[in-house]
C-alpha cells in the first residue's frame, strides 16, 4: 500500500511497559518507528508506559534506556532527555487522563463501574455456560454513580457498529460489532489503562504514525470509537509482522532468541550489525544489497516496504551479517573490540588477522582463550613425537626437513623474516619432496602444537625469527631423542 502521509511532520513513538527486559520483537518496533522518523526528519519519542504497577520490574527503565542507545536508536523527547511534552512517564502524567476523563463523562461516554471484581466474575461465568461471549455493555449500570476515583471509570460504547480501516501495511481492515465493548478507562488505583493512556499521550504528543504489533488489529474498534468520542484525528496505523521462531510456525519464543536484548551485546555483537540484522525481519527494500550501515537502512527504509507476513529468526544469519560487520570496521576500532576479549599476554596485533578469520562475533574469542586456542602465541607448546609426523614418513625424512627450513630461516635477515617470504622459501622446500605436508606439517604443529591452526609462514611472522627458531629446534630434538 502506498504511504501518502507525509504532508504533516511526521512523530512517531516507541512506548514500551518496564514490565521486563527487551526483546527483539521490542527492539524492531523501536527501529522501524525511528527509521521513519529520522528519514522523514520528523520527531521520534521515547515514552514509558508505567502504568501497571503490579507488574512493574525494577531497572527495567533504565534497561529499556540502554538497550535502545546499544543499537544506535536515539531520540528527540523521552524520560531521560525531557522535551516539550514532558512527562513522559506514563504515572506522571495522570493529570492529563483526569482531565480527558471528565470530559468523557460530560459528553455521555463514560461512567463509574459500580460491581465489584467477584460480580463480574460471576456475569463472565454465566456467559461461559450459556455458551455466548461476555460482553460487559449488557450489564451496563442505568444509574451508575457520580465517578470519585475510588472506583474503575469505564468508556461506553454509545454507537455499536462495525469499523473499517486502512493500515499502511495490511491495507484496508474491518470488525464486527462484536469486537465492541465497554472498557475501563481508569482503574480503581487512579492509573489509567493502556487503552485510554497512549490515545491521550499520542494526542497530546501530537503523534502521526503508530506502529505496533498484530495483537493490537483486535483492539482497534475500541480504540476508534475512542477517537469519535473525542472528536480527535486518528493517526496513521502500521500494523508490524511478527518475529517468527526458528520453526517458521509460531512467534518466537525464549528457546527461539527472545531473549534479554543486552545479551547480544554481552556475546559481543556489534550494533550496527544487530540493526541490520532485525531491519530485514520483516522489511524488503528491493535490493539485492544485504549487508547495510544503519545510514544506508535509515535512507532505503519505508513503510510501505514492509511485508504483511512474519520475518523468521535465524541466528546463523545474523552471524553472518556480524561477520561482514566485523570486516567493515576500521583497524583502530577492531583491535579495541578484539583486545577488550584478550588477555594482556594475548594483545598481538598480528593475530587479529587470525582472531578475524576465525569468529563471527566477538564473543567467540572468549571459547579461543578458553580453549587454549591461542596459549602457542605465548606459551611454548607441548605434543608428542609422533604429532610431528606426517602420515607414514619416516622420522629421519622429518628431522631432515625441519633442519632445512631451520636453516633457510636462521639465515633470513630479520627484516625480511615475514609472511610473504616465509611461505616462499617453505613452498620452495615442499615443492621438491614427495608430498608437501612432509614439511608443512611438521613446521606447523612444531610451531602450535595444534592439530588444527593457522598455516606455519603465519603463525612463524607471528611468533617472529627467534621464537621460531627456538620451536624448531625443540622439535627436532624431540624427534631425536
């Protein structure tokens, strides 16, 4: 569907509840509202929606904070910047839907709800048994009380009707009457519910485009005979796919990646990388390009760009595209990233080459240390005789070729003992025996250790002239003795 909403300054909003940690399911929406808003030049607002407090987690606020300046998502109003439609702490605003509430009450659309929790329960319970669904709006008060706080105020339903729609993603959209209900506004604590807060917020924030999850479509009736109540201007909705899990079959779950949104952070992925990665769950530009800086999404991206369908999870992607972040970096800044998960022993600066090679986040690298992957580029390694040798040659053809390449390397100028002149003379030996591993392999578990490393002329540039020389004479005294 065609996005033709752009006459206006675009605001958008990402209004989550502290109810938790953040997931990715979060997280996209936070980017697909920001993308829009920072490509239109519009306002992007961070509000927190506080308003259950039985379900409040304590630091979920300030994690919610934190895992939106990971990834690079900022904004133009929020809690902790302020703004010129602050509050925006959804409990510090309870003036505001004190006075939309009166004004509800004056017009004939609200009222207070006289029953107690245990005489609805009972009115739900009929309709279960009579197999019909329960609909508070039959049990409308006629003479319902002069609402004082104490009790929940509800919204009423004047005009029960069917509602039609457009979304800017899932195009024209309709309910039947029976999607319409009497709500609660405010709750018998003085704090509003979701339903009626972020209408207020939204108006009162002057926000044009709300994008939101799938299992806000049902709710959408209630929400727009709110509008009509009000006499207010609906804003532009865009309904989100959902994050798939690994099965393709249902929403992602825990098991799926739904996790702490900082954790990806603590397993070493890079921002940028996590940005791209979520921006094409459920977004195609059309381009064959994949790998994206977050300038180069937040230039393609558009609403009508995005697809009906659910994007899938796939965690072997988003190594991939970190990978290919990785490599994008500057030198400077990779040698920080990667020193920050080193040991000082460890800190080399041609063995990033190497670290590159062999990760997909930076993560990995603490399973190298861990593993005592990379103790050979320290720590002289131990193995037994027989690791030196390749398949069935015989031990003195070892020994002999491990004193040819000792004596090609002891007589190499130090300046001139690097990669490019290492694997020269080495090939140059191997080409002349029967089977090049005859040398290579030797040479590289003399220098390692490790049946499986890097190639010998990289870890001998490395390790340097000395040390290579030293690891070669040991092996050819172990193969002696």
């Amino acid at each position: 569907m065609n996005d033709n909403t752009k006459q206006q300054k675009v605001v958008t909003r990402f209004a989550p509840s502290p109810t938790g940690f953040l997931h990715i399911g979060g997280i996209r929406t936070a980017l697909y509202a920001w993308a829009y808003a920072k490509k239109n030049n519009g306002t992007f607002i961070l509000r927190i929606e506080d308003t259950d407090k039985a379900r409040e987690v304590e630091g979920s606020i300030d994690h919610i904070i934190k895992s939106l300046k990971w990834i690079g998502i900022d904004w133009n109003e929020g809690p902790d910047i302020g703004g010129p439609n602050a509050p925006y702490k959804q409990s510090e605003r309870l003036e505001s839907y004190q006075k939309y509430a009166k004004i509800l009450i004056e017009k004939g659309f609200a009222y207070a709800d006289p029953y107690t929790e245990a005489e609805v329960e009972s009115f739900r319970n009929k309709a279960i048994e009579e197999k019909r669904p329960f609909l508070y709006r039959e049990h409308r008060p006629e003479n319902p009380p002069v609402w004082d706080g104490t009790q929940s105020l509800r919204f009423k339903v004047t005009n029960i009707k069917s509602y039609e729609w457009e979304d800017l993603v899932r195009g024209h959209l309709k309910a039947g009457a029976e999607a319409l209900d009497d709500f609660i506004l405010i709750k018998s604590d003085g704090y509003p519910t979701y339903n009626f807060a972020h209408i207020i917020d939204d108006l009162e924030m002057g926000v044009t485009h709300v994008m939101r999850g799938d299992e806000f479509i049902s709710s959408t009736p209630k929400f727009l005979s709110l509008y009509e109540a009000l006499g207010i201007k609906t804003p532009f909705f865009a309904t989100l796919p959902p994050i798939m899990g690994t099965d393709g079959k249902k929403k992602l779950g825990k098991r799926d990646g739904a996790k702490d949104f900082l954790e990806y952070e603590k397993d070493g992925y890079l921002p940028s990388a996590m940005m791209n990665f979520l921006a094409f769950i459920g977004w195609n530009p059309g381009i064959e390009k994949e790998i994206l800086t977050p300038e180069e999404f937040v230039n393609l991206f558009e609403i009508n760009q995005i697809q009906i369908s659910g994007g899938g999870y796939n965690e072997d992607k988003l190594d991939w595209i970190n990978k290919e972040h990785i490599k994008l970096l500057p030198e400077d800044e990779l040698e920080k990233y990667i020193f920050e998960w080193l040991p000082k022993e460890l800190q080399i600066k041609k063995i990033i080459p190497i670290i590159v090679e062999r990760i997909s986040k930076f993560g990995d690298i603490k399973g190298m240390v861990e593993s005592g992957e990379l103790n050979f580029f320290y720590k002289e390694p131990e193995y037994k005789k027989e690791q030196l040798v390749y398949k069935s040659t015989p031990i003195e053809t070892i020994i002999a070729n491990l004193k040819s390449a000792l004596e090609v390397f002891t007589m190499t100028e130090e300046e001139d003992f690097n990669k490019e002149n290492i694997k020269r003379f080495l090939m140059e030996l191997a080409d002349n025996l029967e089977n090049r591993g005859q040398i290579l392999h030797p040479v590289r578990f003399a220098l390692s250790g490790l049946e499986k490393s890097p190639d010998p002329f990289i870890l001998a540039d490395i390790l340097g002239k000395t040390e290579t020389i030293n690891r070669l004479n040991k092996a050819i005294s172990t193969l002696s003795s």
